[in-house]
C-alpha cells in the first residue's frame, strides 16, 4: 500500500511520513508532496495535485492532506474540510482525499511527547510541558522557548523531523485527540 500525503510546507514533508512509520509494523510507502495553504481548501485547486499524484504513483490507496488550524477554531476549519472533501468526492477521483486537521500545528503534536523533546535537546534537559497543547495557538514558540533555556535555538526544518524520530506515537495520542484521529485516519483501511 502507499499512501500520497499533502502537507503545507517543508518540515511538515519531512516530519508527518516519519510519524506514519511509526504508526505500522510494516510501514507504507509515503508519497509526500506539498500543497500551498490558500489552495488546500479549494476543492478544484487540489484535484489537479490529486491527479498528478495518481498518474505518477497508480499505486496509491490512500491519500492523506493535512492541514494545520492555525490559532482557529478546529471546528471552523473541520467544517471548511468537510465540505472540500465533499466537493472532492463528486469529482470522481479514483482515490478521494481525506482531511487530517493538525491542532494547531505539527509542533503541537511533536511537543506532546516530553521525553522526546529531552532526547532532543541532550542529556540533563529538564522539560515539563503542562500545558494542553492542543489549546497552545502556536507550538512551535513553545519549542523555540524550551530550546532557548537549553542554549539551542529550534529550527523546524532541522528539528521537527528529529524530534518525529524520537517520539512514541501513543505518547502523542495521550495528549491530542487531533493526533488520534490522524492516526485514525492512517490506519483504516
């Protein structure tokens, strides 16, 4: 099986596969490619990346945009999905897409995952993240603060994927029902 990912910029290509492995004890051949943001909500802006996608890759069985909520409301953005994959749908596309909202970022989900974050930042780190993430609008200030009082900057290009390779998915889970129904959403068949 593969599965075709869409994702809104560089670190999120690099990042989400890796947190798909994790999800498989055989893990899935991931297509990621990235879509721009303002396209992603408009049903006949992504059928052409869709398209492309399935002419390229006959094999995918799955195909998976995610799009983070951004400090609003995941409902809003729950139903703006709703209804592109309904649009979606009608088009007749051999694979139909399927919406996972990131609340409110990927950080948000790598961050869920304290002991990660440590393994990150080296030994002796102290990290005790308390805050309910799914409410932090912008996580990945929260890392760049938590790297800073370790003497690191955060880069998320550099560190997200690093930080996907050390995560436990169920420790994530525990944390983000987003996350939960991303996972969700991976696994069925």
């Amino acid at each position: 099986m593969s599965i075709g990912l869409f994702v809104e910029g560089p670190s999120d290509k690099d990042t989400i596969p890796k947190l798909i492995r994790k999800l498989f004890d055989t893990p899935p051949r991931i297509i990621p490619r990235t879509i721009h943001r303002g396209e992603m909500f408009k049903s006949e802006k992504v059928k052409p990346y869709v398209e492309a996608l399935l002419k390229q890759h006959q094999d995918v069985e799955k195909i998976i945009i995610c799009a983070d909520s951004e400090c609003t409301d995941p409902g809003e953005i729950w139903e703006e999905v709703s209804k592109v994959e309904r649009e979606l749908n009608e088009m007749g596309l051999p694979v139909v897409p399927r919406y996972a909202v990131v609340v409110h970022a990927l950080e948000g989900w790598l961050a869920a995952d304290s002991e990660a974050v440590r393994q990150v930042l080296g030994r002796g780190a102290e990290v005790c993240i308390e805050q309910n993430l799914e409410e932090t609008c912008r996580p990945a200030e929260l890392l760049e603060d938590i790297f800073a009082q370790h003497g690191k900057s955060f880069l998320k290009t550099r560190d997200a994927p690093l930080l996907a390779e050390h995560v436990n998915p169920g420790e994530i889970a525990r944390h983000s029902s987003s996350f939960r129904r991303f996972c969700q959403l991976v696994k069925d068949a």
